[in-house]
C-alpha cells in the first residue's frame, strides 16, 4: 500500500518571497534564484516553487455548474474608466422553488488580487451567492483581455492598466450592482490586497451609497477621502503582515476621527493571503474561516438589514 505523499514544509521566507513575486516586487527569475537557498533536504527548487503556486481546483468550494447558483458575465459601462468591465455574476437559486429567487437581495462586489479575476475569486462570489447574496465580481483586466489563465502573466498585465481607471472601473461595477434589478439597493464591498485597498477607497468615494466594507490586507483609504465614509468597515488583516500591521494605527485613528463605523482584526498567526486557500502555504486553516464568517456577519447586519 502505498503512503501518502507529504507536502513539503516551506520557509517563513520562502513564503515571503513568493508573496513578494505575486505583487511585482521581483521577476520571475530572481523569485526563482531566491528558491534556491531553501533547496535542501532533497527538496528541488521545481517542488518548492510548485508547493506554494495556486491549486484553483484543489481549493474550489462551489462547482461553477451548481445547482443552487445561476452565473452569467455581464458588460458594465466605465466611462470614466477603460469604457467597459466585464465581471461575474452569482446570484441564488430559491430552495423552495427551484428556480432564480425573486426576492431582491443585497448585493456585494467581491474584488481580486493583483492578477485579474481568477478561480478563486470567481469561487468566493459563488460562496457569497450560497449566504443569499447577489456577488458580482469585476475582472480588472476587461479592457485588456481579462484574466489570461496564468497568475503571472496576469500580473504583467495588471501593471499596464492606469491605477486611477481601474478604481473607475470598480466604481461603477459598484454602483451597477447597486441598480441592479435583482438587487435591494443595497451593496457591500470587499476584496483580498489590491481588492482589499480598492475596498477602502470605493467607501471613501461613494459615501452613503455604500452600506459596508470587508476589505482583506488592503491599503487603506487615502486620507482625504476618509471624513467622506458612511459605510461600516471590517478591516481583516493577518497579524504577521508587517506593513500592514505597522500601518494599521494610523488607519484605526483616521477612522476614530471621522467617527466612522469600523472594526479592525488582525488576526493571530497570519500571513498576508491568509484568506486565500488557493495558496496552502499562506491560508491559515483557523482565521480563514473565522474572518469568513465575520464577514459574512458583518454584511448581514450593515447590508441586509
């Protein structure tokens, strides 16, 4: 009988280095030198660097073809962004009826990393759908082909796109999901890094036609925006992401001043993508779920209510 194979066991710092390589900081070749010193006790640098790439299928939850969900992609106009953001759109099945629910429902704008919109986030909105939301998720790479399937090749092509018209694009996917026919007219927000800083910004400009925020390690929102925040916000932050942590007082003190409505996290022996269980090696089994359900606490007290 043959004996499972063990995962190796990956270095604090090699976990690091990737999270370093997934947001541009390095390339692809000085990711991969780097791997090197951590190559020992027979491990290859192949198998280290396979360890701690996305399993999208491994980690999928939700089967895109359930039965409880129905998805379409839809065309959102951006005029003040790059014309058009196409996204994904998952709303519930009624168990009582079998079909599409007529019952308007709060929406939530569920945003991607730094890479477009790939399996996983795609995965969360479904996950969202099954808590009786309807989940739009945005792909910011619309303008430029969408998410091309690779993570990497993805993250060259996030690099291209102004800053500035892909937060235009998520304001108005924001603001179509809030008009939407199946929706309350009520929306929340959240997102993982980029799509956890979009989330604090997108709070800061629409004011009160937002109704929450659960933004996941993202940079917070810029300061002169912050007084403009009417939505409540869930900060979620893994407590050994160090910029983040560091920078966190000063974010909790911008949000005392403007009295706005806020709960921060920063939750115990977590690393930046600590949400994310398409990468093992940084999910953590504990506060992944945890910060889940707070979130989804957390919309339903500021988005359904």
């Amino acid at each position: 009988m043959n004996k499972p194979v063990k995962s190796p066991v990956i270095p604090a710092e090699a976990v690091d280095l990737y999270t370093r390589f997934i947001h541009g900081e390095i390339s692809r070749r000085v990711f991969h030198s780097g791997m090197k010193k951590f190559a020992v006790a027979g491990l290859t640098v192949g198998t280290l660097v396979n360890a701690l790439m996305p399993k999208y299928a491994e980690a999928q939850q939700i089967r895109e073809d359930d039965n409880r969900i129905i998805a379409s992609w839809e065309t959102v106009p951006s005029p003040d962004g790059n014309g058009y953001i196409r996204g994904y759109l998952v709303r519930p099945i009624s168990a009582s009826t079998r079909a599409e629910t007529t019952t308007k429902l709060p929406g939530i704008v569920v945003v991607h990393e730094n890479r477009g919109l790939n399996p996983h986030t795609m995965d969360v909105a479904r996950r969202f759908a099954l808590e009786n939301f309807v989940a739009f998720a945005p792909d910011a790479l619309s303008s430029v082909g969408g998410y091309p399937g690779d993570d990497f090749k993805g993250g060259q092509l996030f690099a291209k796109i102004d800053a500035g018209k892909r937060l235009n694009d998520m304001v108005a996917a924001t603001r179509w999901l809030k008009a939407h026919a199946a929706v309350n007219g009520k929306v929340g927000i959240t997102g993982f890094c980029y799509g956890g800083g979009v989330s604090n910004a997108v709070a800061g400009i629409l004011g009160a036609d937002l109704a929450a925020a659960a933004p996941y390690y993202g940079a917070q929102t810029p300061a002169a925006d912050v007084p403009k925040i009417k939505a409540a916000i869930l900060i979620n932050h893994g407590a050994l992401d160090k910029g983040l942590v560091d920078a966190y007082p000063a974010q909790e003190a911008a949000l005392k001043a403007a009295g706005v409505r806020y709960e921060g996290h920063l939750w115990p022996n977590s690393v930046h993508g600590f949400f994310n269980d398409a990468t093992p090696e940084r999910y953590n089994k504990v506060t992944g779920p945890q910060s889940w359900q707070r979130t989804i606490e957390w919309f339903n007290q500021y988005v359904r209510a």
